[in-house]
C-alpha cells in the first residue's frame, strides 16, 4: 500500500501518518509506504500526483497495489489511480474530490459560506492559481 497525508496539498508531513501506517501495516498484514509529496507553492496538484505515481511506480512487487490517501492526499491517490492501471484498490478518508464544494451551497451563505471560500482558495493555490 502506498500511502499519502492531507493538508490541502499545503501542509502536513510524513510524520503524521507515521502511526496511521503502523495501525494499516498490521491490521492488513500489509507494507504501508508513506509517500511525500510536493506541496504548495512550490509544487501544483499535478507535480504532487507525478510525485506519488514515482514512487508507486520505482517499486517492484508480486502483489496487489493499494494507493490510499487522506483529504488532499486522497485526490491524489485518485488521480494516480488514474493512470496506474498496475493498482488493485483504493483506500481513501475524507478525499477531497469534489471541487465545486456542492456541499456548502446546501448550507446557504451562513458561516459554511466562509469555510467554503477559503477551501476554494487552498485548492487553487494547490493548482498553481491562487
């Protein structure tokens, strides 16, 4: 399984996953690769796939192939899923896939209306945007 942390593709390390990992590896009976990743500024969205695809990709295993991710991270397992067609699964928690924040228009323009803008400006800076 390879494995890669949130934080709006801003933030966060592979230190924080680090016991997330080892609760994975031995509930599965799995090796968990925590993968880092490029982060904004200085890294878009697509430099921080093109990082995890790297790094799935440079090992050589007989298994299946587990890309897994939370938030940001889940976006880009997804997007790495995409095109390794070697991967057998996905593991995701709380990905952020859904750009449109679909999920605040239902709030209406209450205080999720704040939350949703600033989510709006993380991912564009995540995009090379913002």
């Amino acid at each position: 399984m390879y494995l890669t942390h949130g934080g709006y593709g801003l933030f966060g390390t592979l230190d924080l996953q680090g016991g997330y990992c080892r609760i994975l590896a031995q509930g599965l009976g799995c090796t968990v690769v925590a993968v880092e990743y490029r982060l904004a500024p200085e890294g878009t969205l697509g430099e921080s796939v093109e990082d995890f695809i790297a790094v799935a990709r440079s090992a050589t295993v007989s298994e299946p192939v587990v890309l897994a991710g939370d938030s940001a991270g889940g976006a880009i397992a997804v997007s790495a899923a995409a095109v390794l067609p070697e991967s057998s699964g996905l593991l995701l928690t709380n990905p952020n896939l859904d750009l449109s924040l679909a999920a605040f228009d239902s709030a209406g323009r209450g205080v999720f209306w704040g939350v949703g803008v600033f989510l709006m400006l993380l991912w564009l800076s995540t995009l090379g945007v913002g």
